[in-house]
C-alpha cells in the first residue's frame, strides 16, 4: 500500500475516509516445462577426466580476463551438456502467486492450531489459537 492518507467524511458521517493505491507486484515465473541440470545423475568422473586433458595454460594463457572468462564458461557448459542429464521441470501449480510463503505457512499454523483446540477444548488452546488468527490477519 501506498500513499495513505485521511481524508473528509462523506456527508455527516463521523467515520474517516481512508484513499490509498494498492500496489500488486507479479513474482517472475519461469515458463512451463523447462529442463534444468539433474545434478544428481551427473558423471563427474568423466568431467573430471575431459577437464584434465585440457591444456588450460595455452588456453587462458594470453587473453584478457573477461575472454578468459567467456573461454572457461563455453568449456564448462559443453562438459556440462554433455555428461550431466537434463530433467523437465514442471510449474508447481499448488502455489499462490499471489500470497507469500511466510503467509501460507502461517495459515497452516492457524489451520493446526484450531483443529487442537477442536479435540482439546481449553481456554489456553483457544487463546493459542486467537493469537495465530490475529498475527494472520
């Protein structure tokens, strides 16, 4: 929310009219169905060995740092190609775009709290319960 403020009541009403913009900002998604690196199923062995026959000193040797750079990352990324599997990556379509995780995991919380004070009848579940309910909130 932004810019607050207090304005007039509206005819003779005692109540203060509250104007604000409510600003909404779309997280970045990735696009659905991406392939990712499987690091787990890598062969690091192979690698290991095609990075070894690599003669890395007349390579990097007289260029400047950031062609250095650019010649280490095409080499590392074809290694990587090449012996590390890619997996599909899937949209988790149980996430709220437009809730954070913090409150998800709160709503829970709240969820569990109130189930306990259900089964468990007591005035220290219910004020448990209250006071998850108005941090929510």
């Amino acid at each position: 929310m932004e810019d607050l403020r207090y304005a007039v009541p509206i005819g003779k009403s005692d109540h203060v009219c509250l104007p604000w913009n409510f600003v909404l900002e779309a997280a970045q998604q990735k696009p659905s169905g991406t392939r990712q690196f499987n690091y787990r199923k890598g062969d690091y062995s192979s690698i290991s060995h095609e990075l070894e026959q690599v003669d890395w000193n007349s390579v990097l040797g007289t260029s400047s740092v950031d062609d250095s750079w650019l010649t280490l990352k095409t080499h590392l990324t074809a290694v990587m190609d090449k012996y590390i599997p890619r997996k599909k990556v899937h949209k988790n379509k149980s996430k709220s775009n437009w809730m954070s995780t913090e409150t998800m995991n709160m709503l829970k919380v709240k969820n569990q709290a109130w189930k306990k004070y259900q089964i468990y009848r007591s005035i220290g579940n219910y004020n448990a319960y209250k006071k998850i309910k108005n941090k929510v909130n």
